[in-house]
C-alpha cells in the first residue's frame, strides 16, 4: 500500500520533472541573479526528478 507522503513525494518529483522538460523543450531561459542557468542543466534536472518520482512508487510498492 503506497503511504501519502510516499504518493506526495513522487507527485511533487514528477511535477518537478515535468516542468524541467517542458522548459528544455522550449529553450526557455532561467536567469538567477547574474547567473543564466543554461538549458542543459534542464536535461540533467528532468532525469533526476524524474528518477526520484519512478523510486518513490516502485518503493512503495514493495
């Protein structure tokens, strides 16, 4: 049985990972202070949370 924070988790993750896709996708450009964060670290965050979602429901399930 998934517990809730198991299902927030991974809702919250890939939500986050969605949001990382759809703005490589589209090349939309982030800028934090000075610093513009390239699109590519897009890529890297959109696998990550991408991941951490996929662990939180396969690890609940066991």
């Amino acid at each position: 049985m998934l517990s809730k924070y198991t299902i927030v988790s991974g809702v919250v993750f890939g939500a986050v990972a969605l949001v990382q896709l759809v703005r490589a996708v589209n090349q939309w450009s982030v800028q934090i202070g000075s610093f513009n964060v390239p699109v590519w670290a897009s890529w890297i965050a959109a696998v990550f949370a991408g991941s951490l979602c996929i662990w939180a429901f396969k690890s609940a399930q066991k």
